[in-house]
C-alpha cells in the first residue's frame, strides 16, 4: 500500500469512527469513551467485555452498533441451562422431500453473526462459557469433524453485571485473557441522566443510518496493523505488562503485596493493537505514549488477579494499576 493509498484510508476510518459517533448519540447520551473503546476493539478485530449495572443501555448501544455498520445481530441470553449446542448450533436428520432419505443436516447457532451480545455471560456454566471460546479465538466451530467458519467481520461482546454474584460462574483466568478489554460503564452525570430520561419517554424514534458496510470494516481491519509504534511506546506497554507481575525483577513492593498474579503477554500485544487502533480512529499514522496510558486500565484490570492482602486492605485492581503507572515510566 502506497502512502497516498494509506493516507485516504487513515482519512477514511477517522471519518467514520465521528460518523458512528454521531449516530449513536441520536440514541446513546454521553459514554463518549465506551463508545471510542468498543470502535477500537471493532478495527482492532478484537472482543470486549462490558461491565455495567442494568439500565445503561448496553443492549441497545451493541444492537444500534450493529445497525449503523450493517451487521448481522444476535443477542444470547446465558442462563444456567444453555447449553453449547444452543450457542454453536448441532447436526439434525432432516428428510429429504423428494428421496425420502434422511440426512445429517448442520443447523447454525446464533453464533453466526457478524456482532454478538453474550449477555450475563457469567451466569452460564464453563462448559456453555467455553463454546465461545473457538469462535473468539479462531473465528470458526467445529461440529463433529466438519469445521465451519464464521462470518468476517466477527466480534463478541459480552456484559457481566458487577453487583449480582449470586448462582454465576466468573469466567477463568484464560477466557478472560480472550478479551482486549474491560469496558466500565458508569452512571450518567445528572444532566445526562435528565436527557435520558426526556429522549426516551417521548414519542419519536430516532432513525440510524449505515455509516459502513461489512467489507470496509474488514478492509480498515488491515489499517490498523499497518501504523507505526516506535520502540519507545512498544517497550513501555512490554515494561508495563511485566511490571504487574509479582514474580518479574522490576515488579514494585505493592505489587509483590497485592498481586496474585499479573498480566500476560497479550497485556502488551493489545496495549500496542489498542494504541495503533486510537491514533487511526484519531486520524493519526504514528501510536503514542499516551495512546497506551489511556488504553491501560481497560487492558489490564481484567488481567491483575489481586490476593488476600488486596481484597482485606480494600485496594481494586484499577487502583493498582494506578499506581503501576505512577511508577513505570515512559
């Protein structure tokens, strides 16, 4: 790709990266970073997991998403009695109407979609929760020994409810590790929250346009890997990964203290990714420092695993990080 070429698409992402962005706020007030944050993970052709209270319009801002690019939607509720094949899909005998003959037919799960809500997806047991785990991972399901693949552009989103634990299953370490990041989802400001409640106790609907289709999303995809990270920003993301682990020579005391165990190296794999995924949506060809810092918590807060002496002291994995990132520098 020559750097005319390169330049028109940079132009091209940021340009609909504003246009999604104003659509969704016909419907969405404010979340202004969650919204910036599920577009990275979208070009960075990645998975999230959204964490949130109920009521904060997390269904409607993933199914509005869908519908601005032109994507396929299916929601999954996961309850305790969902089982794999309610995901994935399985083989059935269907009769063939003119032979007779009765043959094995595959019918497809709803995991064959461009976009998928796994809703309360810690309310399934590991063996649903790990029927997603093929999909996220390689992108296809194997039934038996037919592999299918799954529609491209292809990316999950599942939401977890902080408050309720009650009869959930919290999802393993290495499932976790499947998400590039942790979106928080917060309460409205009051403002906010008064233009909420005016927009949706009226009589209109707002109408959504298509800012993108399937296959430019798939093609931007290709951008993001293609703009620049200097030495400098990949070292800090690597230095920043391995500082969070209690048994690394550069790990702080309050790590040793209050980590269990700290981020893998996919930490920094999608520290860079996210990085390069914010400077395109931005218009920008070169990831930065700062590109990494803000993208740092909603990386690794999923992948720091506190200990005893962390949860009786009070201290989050956010707080931790925070101070992580007082302590390593740029």
């Amino acid at each position: 790709m020559d750097v005319v070429e390169a330049e028109a698409k940079l132009e091209r992402l940021s340009e609909a990266a504003r246009s999604v962005e104003d659509q969704l706020s016909r419907v969405i007030v404010g979340q202004h970073e969650v919204i910036e944050q599920l577009l990275i993970v979208l070009f960075s052709h990645a998975h999230a997991l959204l964490v949130g209270v109920p009521g904060l319009a997390k269904t409607l801002m993933v199914s509005s998403l869908a519908r601005i690019l032109d994507l396929s939607f299916k929601r999954i509720q996961f309850t305790p009695d969902l089982m794999p094949a309610d995901i994935t899909g399985t083989d059935v005998i269907q009769p063939d109407p003119e032979t007779g003959r009765r043959d094995m037919q595959f019918l497809r799960g709803p995991v064959f979609a461009n976009l998928i809500l796994a809703d309360e997806i810690n309310r399934t047991p590991p063996k649903t929760q790990a029927a997603l785990l093929e999909a996220m991972q390689e992108r296809q399901v194997s039934i038996g020994d037919t592999t299918y693949p799954l529609p491209e552009p292809f990316f999950v989103l599942a939401t977890q409810n902080p408050i309720e634990q009650e009869g959930t299953y919290p999802l393993p370490e290495a499932q976790l590790d499947r998400f590039m990041l942790e979106v928080r989802i917060d309460y409205p400001d009051r403002d906010e929250e008064e233009q909420i409640v005016t927009q949706t106790t009226g009589g209109e609907e707002p109408e959504l346009e298509q800012v993108l289709s399937a296959d430019e999303i798939n093609e931007l995809q290709g951008l993001i890997r293609e703009i620049s990270a200097a030495p400098h920003v990949v070292t800090y993301a690597v230095n920043l990964a391995r500082a969070s682990r209690p048994g690394d020579s550069t790990a702080p005391d309050f790590i040793q203290r209050w980590v269990a165990w700290g981020a893998g190296v996919r930490a920094g794999q999608y520290l860079i990714l996210g990085a390069k995924a914010r400077a395109a949506l931005r218009g920008r060809p070169v990831a930065s420092v700062d590109d990494v810092r803000a993208l740092t918590h909603a990386v690794m807060r999923h992948r720091v695993l506190i200990n005893f002496n962390a949860e009786a002291e009070g201290v989050s994995p956010d707080e931790i990080i925070n101070r992580l990132m007082e302590t390593v520098e740029p």
